[in-house]
C-alpha cells in the first residue's frame, strides 16, 4: 500500500512507482532476507534510576526479559563509558538522534505507555541513520501525474502476466481467502501486484530507520509517523522480532501487501498458523489482504466501478477527485445525467472523476470505495480495479 503522502490512514507513497535505491538495511546484520529470528523480545521497563532523571515517570512494571537465542546479534548493553551528553541528549543515547528533544520525548512515551525499557530504546535508536533517500521521496510532490501517465505504470503486459502468474501459484490460497473473507480473487492478486509485483519489490528501506527519519526530521508528517514508529516498536515485540530487521517501502510499508505498522498489527493473520505474522510470506500475506478488505467494508459480488457517461450540469457538483464514502444511489446518480455503462451492484455509489485533459467518469460502488481505504487515491483504486479486470480476463479469457 504504499503511500500517498496526506492520508491518515495510509501513508503510501507513489515514490513506490519509482525503483526503490538500496539503502540502510544493514542494522543488526540484517539483510534483505524475508527469514526472520523470530526469537527476540525486547526488555521493558527496569532502568536503573540514574538513567530515568531526564524522563516522565517510569511505569513500575518490571519483567525480566527473555534470554536472545538463535543466530540473533545479540543486544549489546549501553555503552557507560560515554562523556555525559548536553542536557537535551539522554544518557546512552548516541547517533544521528542523540540531541533531539523530540527522541527522548518520545523514549520517555514508550516507557511510560508500553512498559519499553529505556536503554533498549536508547540503544535501537542509536544505532539509527538517518535515511536521506526517504526524506527526499517523502518530500517529493503527490499525486502529480494525471490518469493517463497514472494508469501504465500499472497496466503493463508484465504486470497482467505476472498477476496470472501469481494466481495460479497460489490458486489454493487465494481460493481460500476469498470464500473465508468474502473479496473477490482478483482484486486480492491487482493489490499485490501493484503493492510489490507481486513480491519482487517489498522495499529495501530499513524500516526503524525510515520511520525514525520521518518521525523526527520531516515536520509536516511528524505526528503520523512519529505514531507509525510506536506502532512499529509494539508490532516488534508483539512478533518477537527485532526491530532492526524490518525492510519496507520508505515510508515504512512491509511485506507483499505492504502493510503499514498500525495496519500490520490490526489486520495481519497468520495464515499458516506457525505462530508468526510474516507477510513477506504469501500463506500469511495474501489472508491479510484479504482481511484489510473485509474490515473495510468489502462486498464480494458486488462490482467496483462501471463507466459512465455524463451530461446536462448537474453531475459536476457531486463529482469526486478524491475518495469519499459512498452516499448515493443509482437513482440519485441518474437525476444528476450520469449513466453507468454497464451493471453494478452496489447498494451506494459515488460518481468518481480522474482528472485529466479530457475528465473520465466512473461510477464507483461500495468496493471502490474499500480499495482507497488501502491508499487513499482514486487513481490508484482504479489501478488496482483495471489491473484485476485484465488479469481476470487474461486468466479465464473473459
Ligand atoms: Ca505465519
């Protein structure tokens, strides 16, 4: 899911569309691996209290953190033999963050919210480089193509063929997914494939570092990923994963469907029941897909958007360039000169426009509207519903 830069919900970025720079990564011994440790807890709160002055109050909770096992680097104690930083740098924390107040603000949170062990958290930070290349992607303009230069970086004949591809890989899976959650196949392949091409390109940004630069170098999103970062910090000790060894988009998106931090953690199944959340593996990945769709609002059968051809005036007024819920019927779109080009079924609908030299008209149904809940754009939910048209199509040949 990647990315349009002012959603709430989803923060993916059409830097996606670009070919992502190698960067980072290398935290921990990590590599671009898809093989997790899955053996790592971070400890929580016991700091001694020479290490606590400078933050809220620590929460009393004290649990003795599980031995690291496995080929895992292990956690190296903070370093004591540091000078005593300024005032605004915490004990044990060193790097590119050591003199931010908003870092230790936010070290003082996780202690005092989540239970995290300060000098676990001064360490992970410290560690933590700044990623230059997501700054720079992150602040690039959104949304700046129009639906014509949109629409082919998506609809390619690799893009089709690989959907079918995927499909017949996974056939068992994604049959099973889509009668357990009830969303239609091919959308569950298009989102995949537009995501990541179908896992070929998961992202190589490191996430912790990714997340950290945007969370406090990048001040018009700060409060978003700031949020993202903790959510990424507990979806780490709730898999018992070190954060380190996350690789995701640069804005902080993991795994075949590109789940953000707060999506992982809500919408994640473990598919294959091993006990792991891993969605770089498709058993797990393509279920949670599956799910993100159910809990937003998916109807299988239901259609996803139709042409429609406009006239008189009246349709301007309820156009829509950017996703709202749908509100309307056929009915209303009807008194408004709008007429859908083929059946759809969903009970609400939008009139959906994709601006352009010459505006295009869809009318949009309830699914639609599902799909922008995974990125927030109206282009990319049509990408998405044109590529699981055409991979349908060149699968079953209708
Ligand atoms: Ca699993």
């Amino acid at each position: 899911m990647k990315v349009m830069h002012d959603s709430v919900q989803w923060n993916k970025s059409l830097g996606k569309l670009v070919s992502v720079v190698l960067i980072g990564g290398v935290l921990g011994g990590c590599a671009a691996s898809p093989q997790w440790p899955w053996v790592f807890a971070p400890p929580v709160a016991n700091a001694p209290p020479s290490q606590q002055q400078s933050y809220p109050p620590i929460r009393q909770t004290v649990v003795t953190p599980p031995p690291v096992s496995g080929n895992i680097p292990a956690q190296q104690p903070p370093v004591s033999t540091t000078p005593r930083q300024p005032v605004n740098s915490p004990a044990g924390l060193r790097g590119d963050y050591a003199n931010y107040p908003a870092m230790r603000q936010f070290i003082g949170k996780m202690n005092n919210q989540h239970g995290f062990d300060i000098a676990f958290l001064e360490q992970t930070f410290s560690g933590v480089q700044r990623d230059k290349e997501a700054l720079t992607k992150a602040g690039a303009p959104t949304e700046g193509q129009v639906w014509r230069a949109y629409r082919p970086i998506f609809l390619t004949e690799e893009r089709i063929n690989g959907g079918v591809d995927f499909w017949n890989r996974h056939a068992a899976l994604l049959d099973a997914a889509t009668r357990q959650y009830g969303v239609d196949t091919e959308y569950l392949v298009a989102i995949i494939g537009v995501e990541t091409q179908y896992g070929k390109n998961t992202g190589k940004h490191n996430t912790l570092q990714a997340l950290t630069t945007l969370g406090f170098d990048f001040p018009r999103r700060a409060s978003f990923y700031q949020k993202e970062l903790e959510q990424f910090l507990l979806l780490s000790r709730e898999e018992k994963v070190r954060p380190q060894i996350f690789n995701g988009s640069y804005a902080g998106a993991m795994g075949l469907g590109q789940f953000i931090s707060s999506s992982y953690r809500s919408y994640a199944i473990d598919g294959n029941r091993d006990g792991k959340r891993d969605l770089w593996n498709a058993q797990d990945a393509i279920p949670s897909v599956a799910n993100y769709f159910a809990k937003n609002g998916w109807k299988r059968g239901t259609g996803v958007a139709v042409p429609a051809s406009v006239s008189g005036s009246g349709y301007a007024s309820i156009a829509e360039a950017t996703p709202k819920k749908p509100s309307r019927t056929l009915a209303d779109l009807a008194a408004k000169g709008v007429r859908p080009q083929a059946a759809i079924n969903s009970a609400k609908v939008s009139l959906i426009k994709l601006e352009g030299t010459t505006d295009e008209y869809w009318v949009g149904g309830e699914n639609f509207y599902a799909i922008t809940r995974y990125n927030p754009s109206v282009k990319y939910a049509m990408a998405v519903h044109q590529l699981a048209q055409e991979i349908r199509k060149r699968k079953f040949g209708f």
